[in-house]
C-alpha cells in the first residue's frame, strides 16, 4: 500500500484570514528549483513525527505526490525530520484552479500510475467530492483507497491520521457514507 503525501496545506499550512499560522509552526526560508530568490514557508516538525508514526504502524511506501516534486526530498522533508523519499513526477500544467475538471487535477496522474489494483492512503488538503467518490469506487472495486484532508489553515494535525493509527478503517467509513 502506498502513502501519497502532499505539502502545500498539509505540512505547510495557509495563512488564516488573520494572516496568523496555526501554533508551533516556524518560518524557514528555502530555494526551490528554478527560483532565484528564496521563498518563505513554515513547518512544524510535528507534522514530521505524524507521518513517522503512520509509516511505523502500517506497511506504507511513502510518496511525495505535491508540486513541490523533487525539492519535497531536499527543502521539506529534513525540516520535518523525514527521509528522502520519492516523488511522483506530476506534469506541469498551465492551471488556473487546482480542480480543471470538477477534481484534483492531480487524481489522472494518480489513476494512471496505479491503476484499479494498487491500494493507496492519501493525504491533500484539496479534494473535491467527485475525488470523495472516486476513492470509494477504487474501494468497492477491490483498492482500497483512503483520502486524508487536512484544513489547508491548520495543516496535518494527529486527528486526521486517528482512523489509522488506531487501526480503524476510513474506506469503510467513506463507502458507508456514499
């Protein structure tokens, strides 16, 4: 089974409509590829020791699925006390939204890549309904596919992960529910 990890939302959280960051977290200045100037971000390392937790307790291979690609290895994960790990070379596409055909416009790269067979635990802060759906299709087909959204304005926190740390079963909580 697969982890499909995002950064932008889920360890990197959005400014709030009062421009404050949720608590613990901390601003690093990084150079992504292509970039000349540094960019501002803000981690919080316990976002890190989340995902180290989930990969202790479930035999996931871990993925860095985010526009952030290669540079999630090098700029993010050693901020958050992860390794190196791959990443899914998602195409660059002239976006104006992150949702071109009604779902996360990374979801076509995914089904792809994975086909019907391949179980997967996904965690982005910016599916749709229709990717709700998705998952629990993948599922009753025989994948099990479980989605993990954080609020982008507070990034991973530990309930997110509840369900699985505690050995629960979302899937089955997202096919109930369809």
């Amino acid at each position: 089974m697969y982890l499909l990890c995002d950064i932008d939302g889920v360890h990197i959280p959005f400014p709030g409509p009062t421009g404050r960051l949720p608590h613990g977290f901390h601003r690093h200045h990084v150079t992504p590829t292509g970039y000349e100037q540094p960019v501002t971000i803000w981690l919080n390392p316990a976002t890190g020791h989340l995902i180290c937790d989930l990969l202790t307790r479930h035999p996931l291979t871990p993925l860095w699925c985010t526009s952030w690609r290669a540079d999630a290895s090098t700029l993010i994960a050693p901020r958050l006390g992860l390794p190196a790990w791959d990443h899914i070379d998602l195409p660059r596409l002239p976006l104006t939204t992150s949702h071109p055909n009604g779902y996360l416009w990374k979801r076509d790269t995914i089904a792809e890549m994975f086909g019907r067979d391949e179980p997967l635990v996904w965690v982005d802060d910016d599916f749709t309904p229709a990717d709700h759906a998705w998952a629990v299709r993948r599922t009753q087909d025989g994948a099990r596919t479980v989605l993990i959204q954080p609020n982008p304005y507070r990034g991973l926190i530990r309930a997110d992960l509840d369900a699985l740390l505690n050995g629960d079963d979302p899937s089955e909580r997202q096919r109930r529910a369809s």
